[in-house]
C-alpha cells in the first residue's frame, strides 16, 4: 500500500482517541438529538471506519461540533450533522460551488462550499436536513448556511441558504457567486 495515500484520510492514535473523547462528551450533553441510542454502538463503528473519522475530525476541526442525529436502521449507518450553533467559523466566506468561483473577476473567496465538503468526505445539508436540524436546537440564529441547491436553481446561477430569525427558518436565495463571512455551510456523514 502507498503510504502517502493511506496517511492522507488517517489520524493518528492520539488524534483518534481526542476525537472520540469529544465525541462522547458532545453525544452525553445532547441526549435529546439521539433519544434511544448508545454511545458504545456508535464508537464501535466509528472504531471500523478510519477515513469516517477522518471527515469527522475535519468537521470538527474547522468548527463544525459534529454529532449523532440519527440512525438508519436499515443500513445500520448513524448519521452525522454539523451542531454548531452558528456556521462552522472555519467554512466561512466561501461562495457555492467551483462554477461560481471561477465566475468572479476579483476579489475571488478562498474557496467554494461544494468543493471543501467534498475534500472533507461529506455532503452539505439539503433544505429538508436543515429544517430537520433546526428542529433539535436553535442554530443560525446570528450567521447563514449554504444547503444544497435544487440543479433547476443553480443553472440559473442562484444558491439557496438557510438561517433562524424570529424563531422560524428561512431560506432565501443568492447568486452563487457570492459570499459573506457570516455564511457557511453545514454538512453530514454517514458512518
């Protein structure tokens, strides 16, 4: 096996165990996001997929607070969402897709939404999985999230986001192209 490829999606032995530990402690706290599951079923398949925890651990790591909000009994897959409480700080500024990015002239964002969750191994959420979100906690309340966009939408050059104000969600729309440092995005793993 080339070792450059196989370190790339790995942590390390004490990455891993920092991981899980947060993990926990974030699974312990927000019971009521997973009512019925144990925590133990939940490590012993994270425990089974190394490049998982990998994208786990960048959701983690750019301020997304991952954790369990659901499980799928028929694949037997627990799913993941980003649970920050405002858009993940590390995945900000970013406009939606590389279309877009490319589409700007000047003052180009660092990247684009679409392309960093693919390179964490995750999906964004889509309209129906941030309202499914919204329905465990408060989230957006101060910042917005890009959702995946219907391909009807984004062919005319728009991009769908997501926030809370007034105690009710709200999707709005913009040119895909742009994008601001109050607006991130929210994504999902299955593991």
């Amino acid at each position: 096996m080339n070792n450059s490829t196989s370190n790339k999606k790995q942590l390390s032995p004490k990455q891993r165990e920092e991981l899980l530990r947060g993990l926990n402690a974030r699974f312990e706290k927000n019971m009521n996001r997973h009512k019925g599951l144990e925590w133990a079923k939940v490590q012993a398949k994270l425990e089974a997929s190394a490049e998982k925890l990998w994208s786990l651990n960048e959701m983690e790591r750019t301020g997304g607070e991952p954790d369990v909000v659901g499980h799928d009994k028929k694949t037997g897959e627990y799913v993941f969402y980003d649970c920050s409480a405002q858009s993940p700080k590390g995945r900000t500024s970013l406009c939606y897709d590389r279309e877009a990015l490319d589409s700007r002239k000047e003052f180009k964002p660092k990247n684009n939404a679409m392309d960093m969750a693919a390179a964490m191994g995750i999906e964004l959420l889509t309209e129906e999985e941030y309202r499914e979100l919204q329905k465990l906690g408060e989230f957006d309340t101060k910042s917005s999230s890009w959702v995946k966009t219907p391909a009807d939408m984004r062919k005319l050059g728009g991009a769908l986001f997501g926030d809370r104000r007034f105690g009710r969600v709200f999707f709005y729309h913009n040119g895909a192209e742009s994008y601001y440092s109050g607006r991130g995005f929210r994504g999902w793993l299955r593991v």
